[in-house]
C-alpha cells in the first residue's frame, strides 16, 4: 500500500525525533491538529482550506515537499469519494463525437450564442473587477487559520451532554470537558486544584474556558457565572467536591443573553449551518408547550416511542443527538421551539406527523444544520 500524507509527515517526524508537544509548540499548530493530519483525520477540520494549510504549514516545517503532501492529501480525498462503475466505464467524447451525432443547423445557434458572450466578457472587462475578485476569493492566510486552531484547548476533553436543571461532571487535573450550548461548542479546562484535606471550603480550583481561552478560580463558596458573547447562554459553574487529583463540577444553565429574531411560520429547513468540531456537540434540543389538552407521540434517536395524553400548560424538553419524531393531535394546541426557533406545526383540530433531524453539510463536514419535515 502506498503511504499517506499523515504517515509521511508522522515518520518524518519521528525519523527527526522531534516530540509531537514540540512541533506544537514550534509551529504554532494546536496538539490536537496535529494528531489529526498525522491520522489523516481530516474531518476535524472546518473545511478543506483549513486541512490544506495546516498540511502546508507542516511539510515545511518538517522541510517536507508541501506540493507532494497535497497532492497526497487530494489522493486520499479521491478514493474516499465513491465513483459509479457506469461513470468510470463511460467513453470520453470529443466534440468531433458531437459535430458528428448533431446537424451543423442544430449546433449553429449555440456557436453564435457562445460568440457573443465571449465578444461581451472582452468589452466589459475592466482591470478593477478582476482585482477585486482576487480579493474576494482570497484564501485565509496560514496565520488566520492558526489563530482559529487556539479557540480550542490541546488538553484531552470528555463530551458531556447538558440536562435541563443541572449536570454534574467529574474533571482530573490537566484534563477537560467540552459541552454544547445552544449548539455552541464550550470547553472546560482543569489547569491547577488547591486541596485542602481539613477544610474543603478552602479548595481552589483554576479553570480555562473556551471560545476566548480565559482563565477562572472557583471555591464552594463562589461559584461563577460565565457570560460570554460568543455563546447565546450564561451558566455558571460550581465547585461541588474535590480530591487531591479530581473536582466534581457542576454546570446550570441561565437565561438566554442573545435576543431571538421572531421566526415566522416554517415547516421545512431550520436555522443555518452551524460549524461544531465533534459530532455529538450538536445537539436537537425540542422544547414544547401545551395551550390545551393534547395527545402526543415522541420518539428520540429511534428509540421506543413515548405516548401520553397531556394536559393543558404542560411543559416539553427533549434533547436528541439524531432525530426526533413527533405526532401531535392536535397542532393548534402546542407551541414548538427547536434550537430556539419556533414553528407552528399545523392549525387547530389538526393531526400531524413530523421529524427533525440533523443534517450534515455535504461539503463542510464539521457543519449541520435541523431540517424538520412531513412524516
């Protein structure tokens, strides 16, 4: 088998025995990027300008041939991509194989058409409209990308998935937990614990936080609240018990701080492409509430469903890594968030039966979007 970019780079690495903390350190590139272009994990990555410019960075600074390396890199992406056996057994036509099958008086219109658009594109041509989309179609430069790569920590974390109230999570020294809000990837480092054996309410604990990587001391006693404008919801996190090595967390989760655009009425695509580093930090969150008696049917992840008939002013929360089905009897009688949007499923007296799911871009690969449709 032929080698891949990523084991290139990790044996040219290795044969130059450099650790791969010092390449982070020296190139500026995150651990965790790292990791991902030596495993050929490129998915990590926002997109594949960002994957191509780490790989550049890299190669160089391995004295690599960063041309080589792409064209590797495209390698890889080429065979991952399924190709039809009709589409590789097609025979090439040529436009002689055109001029052939098709009359001269049919082709004639189209060359005349072509003419006259090559003729306007010279004409109108100006030397400022081609400089300006240059501009436009600028790729990020190689610093810009880096910078992006330090809003999230090189330390190990551990998903923890959000419940309505509270969550507890239990975070070791040097280590970390990633959550979502809102669909906003949040990271919390455990940088240093002060323990103290015989008083617990002495315990001191630092914590880094991501997007913005800042830096927080917490006791029992002073919890914080964390209230960040990159994310749409304030929580605040309390130190709940420590050992000399560990500190149980708590996390609860406060009132929105963006205010929501009113969303008018919508039965198809949902909100726009939103980018989350892992998968499962993107997160169906379904809340619901009843203006009058109402039956309903949910089913989460394609587990068993849940029936009950509920009553008027009843609350709703789900949360949901894939999918949610719902069938409502009536969907005049029930107010419907997902992912603070609302949506008006149907009139009253009404039956309907819909699904929301989250969707992967087919380009982007870190970015999904919540579709809900017709059953």
């Amino acid at each position: 088998m032929k080698e891949t970019a990523g084991e290139l780079l990790a044996r040219t690495r290795e044969e130059k025995r450099i650790p791969l903390k010092t390449a982070s350190e020296e190139t500026n590139i995150t651990l965790r990027h790292l990791k991902a272009l030596e495993e050929n994990n490129f998915g990590v990555f926002p997109g594949e300008t960002y994957a191509i410019g780490f790989l550049k960075s890299y190669a160089q600074y391995l004295e690599l041939d960063s041309d080589k390396i792409i064209q590797m890199y495209r390698g890889i992406q080429l065979v991952e991509k399924e190709v039809p056996l009709r589409e590789l057994t097609r025979p090439t036509l040529t436009i002689f194989d055109y001029v052939k099958k098709y009359s001269l008086p049919t082709l004639l219109p189209l060359i005349i058409i072509a003419v006259g658009y090559l003729i306007y594109t010279q004409v109108s041509f100006e030397p400022g409209a081609a400089k300006q989309t240059q501009q436009v179609n600028k790729q990020p430069d190689i610093e810009d990308i880096i910078q992006t790569s330090n809003q999230v920590p090189v330390e190990e974390t551990e998903h923890v998935k959000l419940r309505s109230g509270f969550t507890t999570a239990l975070v070791p020294i040097g280590k970390g937990i990633d959550f979502s809000i809102d669909n906003v990837e949040v990271y919390l480092i455990l940088k240093t614990l002060e323990y103290n054996q015989e008083n617990s309410n002495e315990n001191k604990a630092f914590i880094e936080f991501y997007p913005g990587k800042k830096e927080f001391l917490i006791s029992p006693n002073d919890p914080v609240w964390v209230s960040e404008e990159a994310i749409p919801r304030k929580f605040r996190i309390s130190l709940m018990g420590a050992t000399p090595n560990t500190v149980k967390l708590q996390i609860d989760l406060g009132e929105k701080i963006q205010a929501q655009e009113e969303q008018g009425e919508e039965t198809s695509e949902s909100s726009e492409n939103i980018s989350v580093i892992k998968d499962e930090n993107f997160i169906i969150r379904l809340e619901a509430f009843t203006t009058g008696q109402n039956f309903i049917e949910i089913c989460v992840d394609g587990k068993p469903c849940k029936r009950e008939l509920f009553a008027s002013n009843s609350k709703l929360f789900y949360e949901a890594s894939d999918s949610i089905q719902m069938k409502i009897g009536d969907a005049g009688a029930i107010k419907i968030r997902v992912n603070s949007k609302e949506y008006k499923f149907g009139k009253k007296g009404e039956q309907v039966s819909k699904i929301i799911r989250k969707v992967r871009d087919p380009i982007e690969q870190t970015k999904f979007q919540v579709i809900v449709k017709d059953l």
